[in-house]
C-alpha cells in the first residue's frame, strides 16, 4: 500500500480524536456518550482496515471480524438498555 493512502488515513484518526476532545465541550446531554462511541467505532474500524490489513485479508477472516463486531454492538446495545430502564 501506498505510504500517501496511510498519511491520509492517519490524518483522518486526528481529525476524528479533534471531534472526539471537542464533543465533550458541547452539551448533547445523553447523546454525548452515544457521540464518543460512534467516533470511537469509526477510528477503531479505520485501525482494523487499514493498519491492521483486514481489507486485504481472506473472506473468512473479514467474516469472523465481522461477527466480532456485531457482538460488540449487542454488548454495548444491551449494556445500555440496561442502563436506560433502571
């Protein structure tokens, strides 16, 4: 891969880490942590793709992550509804 594709990617997890100091300041009341954790996915999945070599990877390696991923999801999802109807 082309060292200009990993500049650019890096920049992007700056930017995102920038949004992510700066969301904190701003009042979205419960929507602030749900903020952080959407960023948060988004720079862990640009790691995964592109400085872990996933996108390069065989198909079942990509599904396996996959699925990992979509447990996480559930995880977080329940641990909110958790949360939310106490």
């Amino acid at each position: 891969m082309p060292y200009r594709l990993y500049a650019v990617v890096l920049l992007l997890l700056l930017v995102l880490t920038f949004i992510s100091i700066a969301i904190t300041d701003i009042n979205l009341g419960a929507f602030t942590v749900v903020g952080a954790l959407l960023l948060a996915s988004i720079k862990s999945g640009l790691v995964l793709v592109y400085f872990m070599h996933l996108k390069f990877d065989k198909a079942y390696i990509q599904i396996m992550v996959g699925m990992v991923f979509i447990l996480f999801i559930a995880i977080v999802l329940v641990t909110f509804f958790d949360y939310y109807f106490r």
